[in-house]
C-alpha cells in the first residue's frame, strides 16, 4: 500500500505542526457554583495535604512535623510546588478544576483570592467554618475577603517599604512632594533620586497601583468597577511619569525589577528606593553593598501622610473538594497562631499578620523593620480584588508603561486602562 | 503455529531433528506474510495509542474548547458561570481584534487587553522567524564551512559549538537578561548606555542576538552533515577542470547540501514560530516583542476558551508555513531515503 503522492506534504506539514503546537493546550472545561461541595465533609477527619510553593527558607516542614506530632491521626503531607508564582498559580487551577481532593489546604497569593473564590473552590471560612480573625490588620482581612465573605485566613502579609539614605537625608520626606524636593540632594551627589519597578510586569502594577491609591485615586470601585477617569487616579499617575521626565526616575528605571532597583539602590546610585522587607537583610549583610550603615526606612510617601502601599503576601484557604474539612480549618487555624506567626516571621522573614508582634521586643530586635512595616500595613491597599485579576493587572501594566515611556499623557493611559478593565468583566 | 518474528538467520543449526517449519516452500511464504502484518499491527498500536492520548486528544479537545464561551461572572452571586456555546465568535474577535463590550457586543479591543495584540504579535513573530532564521542560516552555513575542514582539535570545535544550543532556554535567556542590563556587560563593553529592555528596535534586537546565539549551532551541525555527504571527489575533478572556489561553492557545495540545508531550515522556522522563552523573560512582551505563543500563555489565564481558539489560529498558522516549505520548497524530512531511488524528476 501507497500513500497517495499528494499527501505527503500535508501529513508532514500536520504532524509537523502537531507536534510542535500541542504543547500550547490548555487544560479543563467550565465552571460551576461549587453549593453542594461547600456542604459536604465538614465535620469529616483525617490525614490532609497542604500545598505551597517551594518552602525556601525551610519554615513551613518544622511547622508541619510540630501539628503531626500533636495529630497523629491527622496528619499533614506537605506538596511542595515549585518557586514560581505563575505554575504555583497554575498547579492550583488544574488540580480544583478537576475536583482533587488531595488538595486539602492550598496557600493563595493574595492577588488569586478572588478569582478562586469566583469560581467556587475555596470553602467560605464562616458559620461552621469561621475562623477568628481578631489581632489581624484589617487589610490582610479584606485582601482575603470576596464580596464580603472571608474565603482564605491570612497567614503572612508584605508591603512596601521606602528605603533612604540616612547619611544624605537627615529625616525621611513624608509626602511625594517632600520627596521630589529633595531630590536636589540626589543632584549634588550626582546619583538617582528615586525608583521603584518600572519593567512591564506584575511589579509595574503594584507601583502604579501604590501611585494611584496614593493620590487618593484607586483602580477599582467598592463593587469591582473600574474607577480610573478621575483627578486624583491621574494626579498619581503623573507623578511617575513626571518625575521619569525630570530624570528624578533614573530612565535606567524603566527595566528594573526588585532585584536591579536593590542592586543600583545598594552600589550607592539611589537617594530613595521603594521596595519590599527583603531587601534589609542583604542591604545590610551583603558584602558589596554601599549602604549598609547609612540604610534609613519609612513607609512610603503619600499626598499628605503615608501612601498607600500595594499589599504582598499569602493565606492559607481550604478546597472545597477536601474530604477532611474539620482537619483542614484546625490546620489553617493553627497557621495563624500567634507562635507560629511568630516562627514564620523569625525564620522565614515572613510580616506576621497578627498587629501585635510588631510590637514584640524580640522580634523588632531580630526585624528591625517591623514598626515601619505596620504602618505600611496599615494603610495598605490590596491590589484590585476582582475575580479578573490577570486581565486587570495586564491593562494596569500596559497602559503605566506606556504612559512612564512617554508615549501617551497619564489621562489616557488611565482611560485606555479603564476600557480594558471594562471588557474583561463583559465576558458574560 | 510457528512464526518468525521478523529476519531469522538464514543458516539453520546443524544439529536438531526436525526444524519447526517444514511445510512447502509457497504455504510457509504466505503464512510468513500474513503473520509479519499482524505483528507489525500489534507493535505498532502502542505508539499509535500513545500519539492518540498526547496529541490527537488534546488537539481535539482544544478545538472543541474553542467553541465555547469562556466562564462569565454571575453579577448576583458573584460567582462565575458556564459561558455556552460560542459559535465561532472566539474566532472572530481574536481576528477582528474585538473585545466583549458591556451590555452585551463587542468593542475594538483597546490597548491593554490581549484581544488588541493579535495582529501585532503575529507579524513579530514572522519578523523575529524571518530574520533569526536568516541569520542562522548565514552564520551556521559559515560555521559548518569551518567545521567540515580537517584540523586539529576539530572535534573539540564541534562539541565546543554545540554548547550554547544545550544550555536550557530558559536559563539562556536569564543570562542574557543580566547581560543586555543597563548597568551589563554589553553596555559596559561597548560603552554605551542603551536600554536594551526599554525600547522598542533595541529589545527586539536584544532577542535576536540572543536566538541567533542559541541556535546557529544547531544550523551548523544539520548543515556540517549535509556538507560532509558531498563526495571529495566531485570537489577534486572541478578543481582540475579549473573551477575558481566561488563557482565550486555556488556550483556544487550549495545544490548538493540543499535537501539538509531546507530541512535544518524548515526545523528552524517552526521552532521560531513558536518562540517564546527569550522574549517573555527579557521583556515580559512589552516594546512590540509579544510572540503568538506569550499571547497564547496569557490568555490561559484569562480564560480557557479564547485561548484554545488562538492555539488552534496559531496551529493553522504554523500549519499553512510547515507546508508551503514541504510542498513548494522542497523541504524533504518524509521522503528522503524514498526519493533518492527515483532520481531527478
């Protein structure tokens, strides 16, 4: 038998292309409100699994082997994923969109609590379920809340810091007018005045959301409409873009992430640096590093006190496909216990959620950044909370980035932000 | 019932009474025939089934997908809901570059949504393929010249050569992100002070360089093999009959090496088609470096549905290429062994 002369090439070309495409597929079909699982194995026990991205600074299996030896008909299995938000996100779509019910307790970055919520994974932590959530500062709450109900508890929390020098800059400015003013001292030192993360990525979101919000703007209304056409989200945003025109943003700015602004911050090329809690420890202890007895922190500026930060961290939220409820809502309960909040934050550097421990003399002696990062906390704002988060902070990052390069005024940047947004809710 | 399974030796041992097939000549040739077909049929169906699982299914099922609607938010519960069929609306907007708009239709996608980038993503991809295989093909062919010759330590060359081609692309490209950094290597070498990741013709130039980097040792080996089928010999007669060493290289190296150099070609712009690593992590897809495949992953995240449609648009684009260099540019990866008994047509 003989394949007919003809089809060759289009056999070749298809598997050809077949093979080189497949790769690309998605995975999973639609959706449902997940009622009936949300009633199911409350009262259920047994062994569990929590899963987490990788467990870097060695914090979450110490705390695991402690609930184990205490549970020993409940026990913990730890999935561990792997260090990148994006698959960490994407493991967890997978495995609830198939229903697994080794998925007990899963940690969910703060951006992904409404999306998940949305779709009907995670089980709502009230009635039966309700956790306490006294001593936790009210923005963690809110940034683990979707209309209104609370679907995963608030294990660490993370906000934005400005780091200054204190050798040049005797007290920290206070507003983002205070500081473009001193940004004379930046010329006579002939370095950088400020920068934040600039690059075109999730990064550029939380710092033109901080902007935005700081100004007394914001991205999205209460009921999770965009609210992006008004004086003060523009004033925000034309903060940054004036000061990248002035050159008191660095054009250098524009391609930097955490890990190049810390690295120009540290080599001595920046009066104000914003960024996160990490940077302390290495600003201070690297050896390369310029800054590190002149290093001064503030919370970030704002319009006429601190601004607001955009908010980090994780919670700890159960599927709504586990089979051991009761265990998994003692595990999450557990997790947020004020010694374990405390091991999180003294060995994995992890900001506690429970407001009290910044004021703990051990721990502000170890974190000496605690006190700043509470204010911070304080007066953070979650990043928009919208089940359409991946299509909200794309809008957010193209049209900042486009405005910061120059390419169009803040205005409409904003508006075109504000079209976006708009169409990622019509989807329906 | 004896059968063989597949060529046996044909001396049979000396010793051993009577051997197991003993039948008439004719009968043991049928049955030999009809027996080796079944066994091709059972060793065959796992590798049939196992394409079937990994790649029919999941092309079937993504196009099925991309009939659907993607999930839309109950505004009541706040929770999402089955979007239903779509027909081929999903086709529509990715081509039309149209976004749903609200209260039902659709608007012009505007700038900060995926829906407005097809276009522009598909004409960077063919810019980066066009140009990153151009010069692959340049530089490889140069290479593969090189190699081919005799001298000392060639095979050090060779293995040398295929190192960047090993490194993971991923890891590649962080590398070159330091690099192409404002406060890097190249900067600091040729003493500019270029935004590589911050403008546009410099970041598509940053992931250029890095995929010509990358991947002209992979040219230049598939081009070295075809190079050394040429027959010293065809080189020696030329040379006496006074061939200057430009017509041996248009004359014979080029026509001859052609059937490895479409194939090393073909593989390459396929591969290019599909780029994604390079720009996604020097750029993130800002300054117009977005590829059909960064919009494929981002879309994943916004919603299964439009995303299974532009896989399968990107698929028939990939599709309509692998074809029009096997059909009309002779890009021979079937045939090959075939072909050469039939001669010249």
């Amino acid at each position: 038998m003989k394949t007919p002369r003809f089809l060759l090439p289009v056999a070749t070309a298809g598997v050809l292309a077949l093979s080189l495409s497949a790769c690309a597929g998605g995975g999973g079909g639609g959706t449902s409100g997940g009622g009936s699982d949300a009633e199911a194995n409350l009262d259920s026990r047994g062994p569990i699994t929590y899963v987490q991205g990788k467990d870097n600074s060695n914090v979450v299996r110490p705390l695991i082997e402690k609930w184990n030896a205490a549970h020993p008909d409940e026990k913990v299995t730890f999935k561990e994923q792997t260090d990148n938000a994006d698959q960490q996100h994407d493991d967890l779509v997978q495995n609830f969109q198939a229903k697994n019910a080794d998925y007990d307790v899963a940690s969910v970055d703060v951006v992904w609590t409404a999306e998940f919520a949305a779709k009907g994974w995670l089980q709502p932590l009230k009635d039966k379920m309700a956790i306490d959530t006294k001593g936790m500062l009210e923005p963690t709450i809110e940034a683990g809340s979707y209309k209104g109900t609370l679907y995963a508890a608030p294990v660490s929390s993370d906000g934005g810091i400005l780091y200054y020098r204190k050798d040049l800059v005797p007290t920290p400015p206070k507003t983002w007018d205070e500081m473009m003013g001193m940004c004379s001292i930046a010329k006579q030192n002939n370095m950088g005045c400020y920068a934040g993360q600039f690059k075109q990525y999730e990064g550029l979101t939380v710092n033109a959301s901080e902007a935005i919000n700081s100004a007394g703007g914001s991205v999205l209304d209460k009921d999770g409409k965009p609210s992006l056409n008004t004086p003060e989200a523009e004033a925000g945003l034309d903060n940054l873009v004036k000061a990248f025109k002035d050159g008191n943003i660095p054009a250098e700015a524009i391609t930097y992430q955490e890990e190049e602004s810390r690295r120009a911050f540290q080599d001595g090329k920046l009066l104000f640096l914003r960024n996160w809690p990490y940077v302390y420890n290495l600003a201070t202890t690297e050896g390369s590093s310029k800054v590190k007895d002149v290093l001064g922190m503030a919370a970030l500026p704002g319009k006429d006190g601190p601004g607001a930060s955009s908010l980090g961290g994780h919670s700890a939220a159960v599927s709504v496909y586990s089979d051991h409820k009761a265990t998994s809502l003692d595990f999450v309960k557990f997790l947020v216990e004020e010694e374990q909040q405390k091991f999180f934050a003294t060995q994995g550097s992890l900001a506690p959620v429970l407001g009290d421990l910044y004021e703990d003399q051990e721990l502000v002696a170890k974190l000496p950044y605690l006190p700043v990062l509470k204010t911070s906390i304080e007066n953070a704002v979650p990043r928009p909370v919208t089940p359409f988060y991946p299509a909200v902070t794309k809008a957010i990052q193209d049209n900042a980035y486009a405005a910061l390069k120059g390419e169009k005024p803040a205005k409409d940047a904003l508006s075109d932000m504000q079209k976006s947004i708009e169409t990622a809710g019509a989807g329906s | 019932m004896a059968t063989e399974l597949g060529p046996t030796p044909v001396k049979q041992p000396a010793s051993g009474a009577a051997p197991a097939h003993h039948g008439p000549k004719g009968v043991g040739e049928d049955n030999r025939i009809a027996s080796q077909g079944r066994w091709a049929t059972w060793l065959l169906a796992p590798t049939v089934v196992a394409l079937a699982i990994v790649i029919v299914y999941p092309i079937i099922s993504a196009i099925v997908m991309s009939f659907q609607k993607d999930a839309g938010l109950d505004p009541v519960t706040g929770l999402f809901t089955d979007g239903g069929s779509a027909g081929i609306q999903n086709y529509v907007n990715w081509l039309g570059q149209q976004c749903a708009a609200q209260g039902g239709g659709t608007v012009a996608c505007p700038p900060g949504t995926l829906g407005g980038q097809f276009w522009s993503a598909t004409a960077t991809t063919f810019f980066f393929t066009v140009v990153t295989v151009a010069l692959e093909t340049i530089l490889g062919f140069w290479m593969a010249m090189i190699m081919a010759r005799t001298f000392k330590g060639r095979s050090l060359v060779r293995a040398a050569v295929l190192v960047p081609w090993a490194i993971p692309t991923a890891v590649t490209a962080q590398l070159w992100l330091f690099m192409f950094d404002f406060n890097g290597i190249i900067n600091k070498l040729f003493n500019v002070s270029i935004l590589w990741t911050g403008s546009e013709w410099p970041a598509k130039w940053a992931v250029i360089i890095a995929d010509t980097w990358k991947t002209t040792p992979f040219m230049a080996l598939l081009i070295l093999a075809g190079l050394q089928m040429i027959p010293a010999e065809v080189y020696e007669a030329s040379k006496v009959d006074g061939a200057s060493a430009w017509q041996r290289f248009r004359l014979i190296t080029l026509p001859l090496v052609k059937p490895a150099l479409m194939v090393a070609i073909l593989f390459r712009t396929l591969d290019a088609l599909r780029m994604f690593d390079l720009p996604y992590i020097l750029t993130g897809g800002a300054n117009n470096t977005t590829t059909l495949s960064i919009l494929v992953i981002n879309q994943i995240r916004q919603g299964f549905n439009s995303a299974a449609a532009l896989s399968t648009i990107t698929f028939i684009i990939i599709f309509l290429v692998a074809f029009i260099f096997v059909r009309f540019l002779g890009a021979n990866v079937v045939e090959q062994s075939g072909a050469t008994g039939k001669g010249k047509k």
